[in-house]
C-alpha cells in the first residue's frame, strides 16, 4: 500500500502529534508514579527515628531532639535555581513563624559550593546532608519538603517549588491542623 504524496505531510504531522501526546502522557504517569512512591516510602519510616549528619558540628542531629516545633525538611541542592526560590520563601516565612524548625537538607553536591551558600546567607536553617535520606525514600527531585508535627508525626509531603502550595500546609502545620 502506497501513501499518496499529497498526503504524506498531514500522515506525519499526526503521527508527531500522536507520539507527543504519548510522551507527555507518559512523563505525567511517571513523575505522578514517583511522588506517589515517595509518599509510600515516607509512611514506612519511623519519623522519630531519622537522624541526620550536619554541616557545622560533628554530631548528628536527632529529630526527635526537635520535638516541640514544627519541622520542615527542605531537600535542595546548590545547582538548583527552584531550591533557591523555596529556601528564600521559607526564610522569609521563618521571620513570621520563628517557632519553625528548618532543615535545609543537602543533596549530592559539593561540601565546598555548600559551605559558600551557607556564608552568604544569614537564613535561619539547620544545613543537614540530606542524600542519604533522599536515596531511601526516592524522592523524586529537589526541591522537595517533608512537613513534620510539634509531636515529630508527619504531617505532609510536597514535590516541586509550588510556593502556594507550600504556604498552604506550613500555615496548617503551624495552626496545628
């Protein structure tokens, strides 16, 4: 069976418009599969158990030590221009609710890139290293935040830079819904 010529660029642009719309259907599925893994991995962790190695002291930082305050673990990473914007918004949510704990939790990049970060911004943040933590429950990119009670129970998990969203559960977090 031939394909008459005159059809033949309407025959391709359907199939381009086909095999995109796949692909994006696709790439929707699989990063709706990842936070959806995520927050399955996050519910079978004992909260109150997490420890984390920090950047400015040799001693680990239980999560338990923070009981009392509300928690929120921001995973980011230097490279990251969204995780800039996230930690910029969470210090300035920090100066209107100083009862909240962050922990600016590092993924994969350089102690050196890290320590200059932390020098040029006076944010109000426990820097924690965060890539083992994000390896065991697949987070599935930075930024993203685990939002954890006064009581160390989790409250909620975000995926992104949705900063609507994020005010929207640290209000909640904070109002202790």
């Amino acid at each position: 069976m031939r394909l008459d010529p005159k059809y033949f660029n309407l025959f391709i642009g359907i199939c381009a418009l086909l095999t995109l719309i796949v692909i994006i259907y696709g790439t929707i599925n699989y990063s709706q599969k990842q936070v959806r893994e995520f927050r399955e991995n996050i519910a079978e962790v004992q909260i109150d158990t997490l420890s984390f190695e920090q950047y400015e002291l040799t001693d680990k930082l239980l999560l338990t030590e923070l009981e009392g305050n509300p928690v929120v673990i921001q995973f980011w990473s230097t490279w990251s221009g969204k995780s800039m914007e996230v930690n910029r918004f969470l210090n300035e949510y920090h100066k209107e609710n100083p009862d909240l704990t962050i922990l600016a939790a590092v993924v994969r990049d350089d102690d050196g890139l890290v320590m200059d970060y932390v020098e040029e911004h006076s944010y109000p943040f426990r820097y924690v290293r965060g890539t083992p933590l994000f390896q065991k429950l697949l987070i599935p990119g930075v930024p993203s935040q685990i939002l954890i009670d006064r009581n160390t129970n989790l409250h909620s998990t975000l995926v992104g830079d949705d900063l609507v969203a994020l005010k929207e559960e640290l209000d909640r977090l904070m109002r202790n819904d």
